[in-house]
C-alpha cells in the first residue's frame, strides 16, 4: 500500500511538473538551463544577457510559477535540488523539441523540406506537370510532390476542402472562395477520322460541323463546359456517347462514330492511326488555363516556389496563344 501511494504521489508531481512547465516562458527555462550549465548566477547572467540582480529574479520568478526550490545555493555554489533534476529533464526536451523545430521551420522556408500537392486535369497530368515538376525536382530535391489528376469540378472540391496545397485547373471557381492566375490560353483542335472530308482541311471551323455527330468528354470536364454552349448555336448533333478515357474517343473517331474537339496537352495521348487532327480557325476558342488556391489560405514556402515556376513557365509550345 506504501509503495503504491508513492508511486501515486510521484506520478501526480510530475503531471503538476508537465503542467507547470507548460506555463513557464522560454526565456526562463533558457535561464534556468544557463544556470544549470555555468553553475554561476554571474556568469548565466552574462550569457543571457541581463544584469545578476535581474537574472536572480528571473529564477527566483521560475521557481514561483513552478511552486518549489530548483536550486540550493550558497556564497560558493549553485546545486540542483530532487525537483530541480527532474524540471532538468523537461527543460531538456524543451529545447531539443523547439531546436528541432526551429531547423525544420528554416528548412522549409528555404523550400529544402516540405510538401507540394497539386490537383491538374488528365491533359496536363500526363506532360506538362510531370516535366515541370522534374525541373522542380532539381532544384529542390527534399520536397515532397504529390500531383493528382482529376477532372476540373473535382480539382476545385480538393482545392476547397484542402486536399491540395493549389490546382491547374480551366475554372477558377467563385471569386469569393477562389484566387487564380491565368497562366496560358490552350488552342482547341477538331478531332476525326482520317477518311472524313475534314481531314484534307488545314483548319476547320465550328460551322463545318453542323449536323454531325459529335463524342462528348464527361460533362463534369471542363472541355465539355467549355464547348457545349458553342455547339449548340451551331447545330451539332450530339451523338449520344460520352466518354472519360481518351482512348475510347480516339477509338470511337477512328472507327466513324463522330467527331470531337480536344485541347492541344490532350493530342497525345489519343493519337493513332485512321485519326486527323485539324486545329481550329477560330484561335478565341481556346481553354484557359489558371493557378488556382483557396482564398485567404497561404500556401507554404514550397507550394509558392511550385506555383511561381508554373506562373512563370506556363508557355509551352504549340499550346497557346497570345494572353491579352
């Protein structure tokens, strides 16, 4: 019974020690550990850089907040006492905690740690934001990428709900929830089968495809949102399929199922034999393209370095025009 009350009694002083020590500034534990290294109010002084009359206050403030005597001391020496070993303790890691976060807080800032998670649309993904993120890479090896590929409505519910640190995203979102940069405007191209009158043009128009029949993307992409209100004042027939994979598209065109438009980061990846790819002559008819970030939320050293080298080296060849 004995030994279980102390053990009880123990365990309660040092939770009261924890809770102590958690009141207590770091300026007096710097103090109190300057005393414990140089075992001399003077020279602790010295070091903290206050006068000895000042520095005995400080301890002797440390040991009220605390509610016991750290020290004993003399004329000659300064000797921790039982209580003292043991704030000994929690002042220790005190300090190795907060040297160790105040490295990776600088390591950070310095973009030579961290993490960079960014939403982009399955054209993007597949080329641009890799070779850029391989640039980024170089520079700064220790930084966590992570990229996710996802059609636009969803890059904007990860940007929201903080999923990513930013997205390259064609909507931007509401002003209110949203902040974007506009980076490049992307040229559109009409895609269809090589056995299709189209293909001998060097250009086509949207009114060269009036009546015929033409394959959507998923409606929650944004070359659906961008192109479905266009195609509607001229007359094109919707051909009923609508598809997620480039693939499929491709497969579809190929075979005289219809026709389709892609933005230029998406030509890639569905070219193949039995297809034309004829770009546009209306050059207004482009997808842009945005940095977009939750409004009011900063984005960390890292993220910034990412989002201005995309901001800065948004023009890709071929793939945009001029930005007014």
């Amino acid at each position: 019974m004995i030994g279980s009350a102390l053990v009880y009694v123990k365990l309660n002083y040092l939770n009261n020690y924890a809770v102590s020590l958690m009141k207590v500034s770091g300026r007096l534990i710097e103090a109190f550990l300057a005393l414990v290294e140089t075992r001399r109010f003077s020279l602790a002084a010295q070091r903290c850089h206050v006068s000895p009359s000042a520095f005995s206050q400080m301890i002797g403030r440390l040991e009220e907040q605390v509610g016991t005597r750290l020290f004993d001391r003399d004329t000659r020496k300064v000797a921790l006492t039982q209580e003292g070993e043991i704030f000994l303790q929690g002042a220790n890691r005190v300090r190795s905690i907060m040297s160790a976060t105040l490295t990776e807080l600088q390591a950070r800032a310095q973009c030579r740690t961290g993490r960079v998670a960014v939403a982009a649309p399955f054209s993007l993904a597949a080329h641009w934001m890799p070779s850029q993120m391989s640039r980024f890479r170089t520079r700064h090896p220790d930084v966590d990428l992570y990229l996710h590929d996802v059609l636009s409505d969803r890059c904007l519910r990860m940007i929201a709900d903080a999923e990513v640190d930013f997205g390259v995203n064609a909507r931007t979102g509401g002003d209110m929830e949203f902040e974007s940069q506009l980076i490049f405007n992307e040229r559109m191209y009409l895609i269809c089968s090589s056995t299709d009158t189209l293909a001998a043009q060097q250009s086509a128009d949207l009114s060269d495809l009036r009546g015929r029949a033409f394959i959507h993307i998923l409606r929650e992409g944004s070359v659906w949102q961008l192109l479905h209100p266009l195609l509607q004042k001229h007359d094109v027939r919707d051909s009923g399929h609508e598809v997620a994979q480039l693939a499929t598209l491709a497969g579809l065109i190929s075979h005289g199922f219809g026709v389709s438009i892609l933005p230029h980061a998406a030509l890639d990846l569905c070219r193949r034999p039995g297809l034309a790819i004829i770009p546009l002559s209306d050059e207004r008819i482009v997808r842009p393209i945005y940095l977009v970030k939750r409004r009011q939320r900063s984005l960390s050293p890292a993220a910034a370095a990412l989002w201005m080298q995309l901001a800065s080296e948004g023009e890709f060849a071929g793939t945009m025009v001029d930005i007014e």
